[in-house]
C-alpha cells in the first residue's frame, strides 16, 4: 500500500489519482475475497453433504454445537438456509479474530450475517456462526444457527437416551430439577416411563419440529403417530436440556400430561407400597394426606390387608396423570380432576387403584407433592370395591361396637348405630332394659376379623367372637360408617339382632308396666283392641292373678314372625309366656300374652280374654277371693 501510495514526482495529477484508487481496490478487494471464500467454503460443504469438510470449514465451537452428530446435516437442511451466488454485503471487524459479514445470497438478494472466526491453530477464517432473520405472526426476530441447531441436536440426544440409553443417559439429557423426580424411581418404573413417552414414538431419522426459542427457554413439538409431542427445554451452562414432556394425544389414554407428574405420582405410589408392606406408618403419614391417615391407617393393623410391596412388576402398571386439559366443559370439574391421579395394578385376581392427590406449595421454598388419599381394591370374580378407608373404618367400628355391647353402652351404641337401627331399637331402650334384652350369642370377647364384604353401600365384617362367628352389618351414609345389625347364629328365631332387640322391646316395656303398675305404660305398648277391651274401660291394672312380670322375664326360646305379626315364646312348657305382637303405626304392641303356668290346657290362659272376663264379671279390682294373687309378687 505504502509503495502505491509513492508515485513518482513527475507523474500528472490524475496518474497519481488513478494509482491510488487502484491500490485501494486491490486492497479491498484481497479482503472480500477472504470472506467471500471462508463462505463459500462453508456453502459448497453443505451443498454436497460433506460433513467432514463442513467440520473444516467451521470453528471449534460451531462444530461442538451444530455438528456433533453425523445426523447434523439432515437438521441443518430444515433451517433451510439460502443458496446460491454470495455477495457481500459490508463487513464489520468486531476485534483481530471476529468479524460479522453480512451477505446477499441468489436471485432474491436474502440477507444473512455470518460470524467469522480466526482459527488460532491454522490461522485460517472459518465460520463461527449465522444469523436468521425470522419473521412469525407478524414479529420479526434474529436466530442463531447454533443455538437452533443445538436445540435440535440437543432433542435427538434426548429421543435417543430415552429410547435406548440407561439411567445415567436418561438423567444427563434433562434439567437437575426434571432429574430430582425421574432419579427415586425403581430401575423398571423409570424404563416404563421412558418408554410410555417416547420409546413407542415414530419421530423417524428426520425430525419434523416446530420450535420457538426465547433467550433461556424452548418449546418444541414434534409430530408423532399419535398426535405431538410437546418438549419443554431450558439452557443451562451452555447446552438445552429438557424440563418437561408432554405427550398430546388423539386418544386420552395414550395422553401424557406431563411426565414430571408422572414421575412424581410413580414415586408416590411405589414408595407408599414398600411403606406398607414393612408397616412403617411414620413413613405412611409423610406420604398420605392427613385425613387418610389420621383416619384409616394409624389406628389399623395394617397385617389384615394385604397389598403388593413397592417391587410390583411395571408391566401391571397403568398410571393416569391429572390433566386439566381432559375434555370437560366444567371449569370447577377440570379443576378438580386437575388434581388427581390413580395408580392402577393390574393383579390375576384383583385390580389395586392407588388415589393420589396434588398438594400445591406454600411458598417458593417448598415443592408441589402428590399423597394418597384413598385405595381401592377390585376383586375380579366377586366384582367387589373395597375402600382401604372403608376397610380399616370398619374394622375400627366393629371393635368398638362390640366393646359397647360388652359393657352395655347405651350412648355409643346409639351414637353409631344406622338411623334405622337408632328408630327402631336404641332411641326408646334404657340401660336398665338392655340388662334384660337376650345377648347370650355374643360373648364379652375381642373380634377377630374373618373377612369383609362389600355390596355398595352395605360392608359385611364377619367375626370370631369367643366361640361365635358373629356379621356385623355396616351401613354408609354419606361417607359415615355406621352398625345396621349384628348377625347371630341362632335357632327358632331371626339371626337379626336388630329384630330380636325391636321384638323384646314392648314385651320388655309392658313387663315394667305391670311391675310398676303404669297404666299409661301399658296403655302404650299394648294393641287398639288390648286397650279397647281392658285398658281403656279400667281407671287401674286390674288384678289378673297371675305374676305376669315374672313371665315376661322368662329367657326367650323362639320367635315366629311374618310382615306385621310375631310370636315369641318365653320360657318352657311348665312356666312361660307366649306374647303375641302386632304392628300398629309403624311399631310393634301387644296384643296378647298366653301365660303358661303347667303343660294341661287349662295351664294356658289368655291374658286379654281373662282380664276382659274378670272386668265383665267382678268390676276392676274384684274377683273370688281364693284367686286373688299379688301382681307383682313371687308364684
């Protein structure tokens, strides 16, 4: 340049002109030629398919980002970068190694700007990246090769560790925080949940993604046979690792909503099963809600229900993540099913469901967390649901209630007996009648649990007590468990306790009546005819001559009973009673007792037709003196 510059003296003003125009050109024009060829070096490498020479052609950072799989051509193809003559445009020396070429590319005149780069090892100008002016729903944006390619290189490395890599692989290719919820699971629940989100996938050689980028984080979907599948990516020290998948599928039983989910609801479960199965309630209560636990499983003896342990076979296993984008036009529904999951075992002989719900955090400090608040068993041959709850509930209700029979506890035994239960038996019972009511079937003894069924909302727990197998009756009223009955083994008379206690009831009732001379109570427990005949027409009890009270306290032998009429005998063939009851508004009254003094016919007397005869004959309170007995008095 110098010696251009030095023209000699005698030469005209405009030699001297034309001298140094051309030494500027010359000079300019070696620098373009540089660029020029650094470019089209690149260009014609990735015309031909040479992956080698695109290596040479490009600086060490872009080969780590953009071409370190052999598949790195086949992505670069779908950035579809423009071809043919290169003009260049200006050149902008960003420092000695870098400069920024911004050139046309063919007919259209395209505008792209390359970064080149010195290598400091061949002091050859490589490529060191290029700009993409991009233009999406009206925005215009300027996009790294690299960083696409990165993205999509980043993608297939995850496609491919997650289809054929091990545990190490699949941990390497995602965030720390995606990492912490897929690294508790078992070894054959993490290669389940790899392969139920992308190892049954055709995404095919040539990926097919639509991408958006922002500074730190990508969205990309790739088409797949069952619909898309939706990545979420963030940049972390250079390099797109994956933070959450998404499988988006025609059919919602192939839906993934989110994996990160699933991993935790995977967690969850298996690790309440081995919970479980070694009976570690602590451990229980940090994995169940509090009702459930508090509920169900702390009192239980966890020994009386068998569930598998926590190494279930994956293959039995179907997980169902909440997705509030299930088709529902409920918002509140989608809500709510937004939060719950089931994971379902699939066993030869029954069918676990394991219910989880999603507890939001507090603050940023702690995490959202899945607990079960329910399992279900299916039995498949008797197509039973059984509620874990329900279970233990019931076990807990039947040691209680048999506790309260022992010891004749009015109030418990009221407090958690049916509303049918309550009418008809405990609502009009007093202590001092229960201390007389027929218990002789069930012993003071713990219950041992037998088995439990379940027929909707009707739970049968059938017991050994003492010497007696005995079935509690439970009832469900609106998530409250309560007693219906208790099932005796017994001869002659109903197996109901329930029947037997409202059959005793007004015999029991008109006992005390005649004992503490209560018209009125005699009045109530008896028949329109009774006291049509005798009680209305007498101002007191007239005096029969027999101790009825003592009969009725006779031990019961047998109860014959149709819809609105029972017998019960009381009693033997020498001393007894046979009380006849009928149903009137809804209750049960007496309408007749046979007292039996001796096993001859004229032994047999018909208390209401006796009483009648007596007021008929000799008034209230009169009768032949060597007949006269006291009421109340011993034979």
């Amino acid at each position: 340049m110098r010696g251009c510059l030095s023209a000699p003296r005698h030469c005209g003003s405009n030699a001297c002109w034309l001298a140094l125009c051309l030494g500027w050109l010359s000079v300019s024009g070696c620098a373009n030629v540089v660029e020029t060829r650094t470019i089209e070096l690149f260009s014609k490498a990735l015309e031909s398919g040479d992956l080698q020479k695109l290596k040479n052609a490009t600086s060490e950072r872009f080969e780590e980002r953009a071409l370190r799989q052999d598949v790195a051509l086949d992505d670069l193809k779908l950035l579809r970068l423009p071809t043919g003559d290169l003009e260049i445009d200006k050149v902008e020396e960003v420092s000695p190694t870098v400069k920024r070429v911004t050139v046309m590319v063919g007919e259209s005149k395209q505008k792209l700007k390359y970064q080149l780069k010195l290598d400091p090892q061949t002091k050859k100008w490589v490529v060191d990246d290029i700009y993409l002016k991009q233009k999406k729903e009206g925005v215009t944006a300027t996009k790294s090769v690299t960083e696409q390619m990165d993205l999509l290189l980043s993608v297939r490395e995850f496609l491919d560790a997650w289809k054929d890599g091990d545990r190490d692989d699949v941990l390497r290719t995602v965030t720390p925080e995606f990492a912490e919820a897929l690294r508790p699971l078992p070894p054959a629940y993490l290669n389940r949940l790899t392969q139920q989100v992308v190892g049954k996938q055709k995404t095919g050689k040539r990926l097919q993604p639509r991408a958006q980028l922002d500074e730190n984080t990508a969205h990309i979907r790739l088409p797949i046979a069952v619909g898309e599948l939706w990545l979420t990516a963030k940049r972390a020290d250079g390099h797109w690792l994956v933070d959450e998948v998404e499988v988006n599928s025609r059919e919602e039983k192939e839906a993934v909503p989110s994996t990160r989910q699933l991993a935790q609801v995977t967690h969850a479960a298996t690790a309440f099963l081995a919970a479980y199965h070694v009976g570690d309630k602590p451990r229980l209560q940090s994995l169940c809600t509090p009702k459930f636990f508090s509920g169900s499983l702390a009192p239980a003896n966890l020994s009386h229900v068998t569930l598998p342990n926590g190494d279930v076979p994956a293959d039995s296993v179907q997980i169902h993540v909440a997705w509030q984008g299930l088709s529902t036009t409920d918002a509140q529904e989608a809500q709510l099913r937004g939060k719950h999951s089931d994971f379902v075992v699939e066993g030869p002989n029954e069918v676990l469901k394991l219910s989880l719900l999603r507890e939001e955090a507090d603050d940023s400090d702690h995490k959202a967390k899945y607990l079960i608040e329910e399992v279900t068993l299916y039995e498949l041959e008797s197509r039973q649901e059984k509620r874990l709850s329900a279970l233990f509930t019931a076990h807990a209700l039947v040691q209680i209630y048999a506790e309260a029979l022992a010891s004749r506890d009015v109030d418990t035994l009221r407090s958690n007996a049916s509303p049918d239960f309550e009418r008809r038996v405990w609502r009009s019972l007093h202590p001092g009648t229960l201390d007389k009511m027929p218990f002789h079937e069930i012993e003071d003894a713990v219950p041992k649990i037998q088995s439990t069924v379940f027929n909707g909302s009707l739970t049968e727990v059938t017991v050994t007590q003492g010497s007696r197998a005995l079935t509690y009756m439970l009832q469900d009223r609106q998530g409250e468990l309560l007693v219906d009955d208790v099932l005796m083994p017994t001869i002659g008379r109903p197996s109901s306790l329930k029947a037997t206690l409202e059959l005793m009831l007004p015999v029991l009732d008109f006992a005390d009546g005649v004992r503490l001379g209560q018209l009125d109570a005699l009045q109530r427990h008896s028949s329109r005819d009774f006291n049509r005949l005798v009680w209305h027409v007498a101002p007191k009890i007239p005096n029969s001559g027999f101790d009825i009270a003592q009969h009725l306290q006779a031990p019961l032998v047998s109860i014959e009973q149709s819809d609105d009429r029972a017998v019960l005998v009381l009693g033997n063939d020498n001393f007894g009673v046979h009380v006849t009851l009928i149903r009137e508004s809804g209750r049960f009254v007496v309408d007749e007792l046979l007292l039996i003094t001796g096993t001859m016919l004229r032994d047999h007397v018909e208390l209401k037709r006796h009483l009648r005869m007596l007021i008929a004959t000799y008034g209230v309170g009169k009768q032949p003196r060597e007949e006269i007995k006291q009421v109340g008095g011993q034979r």
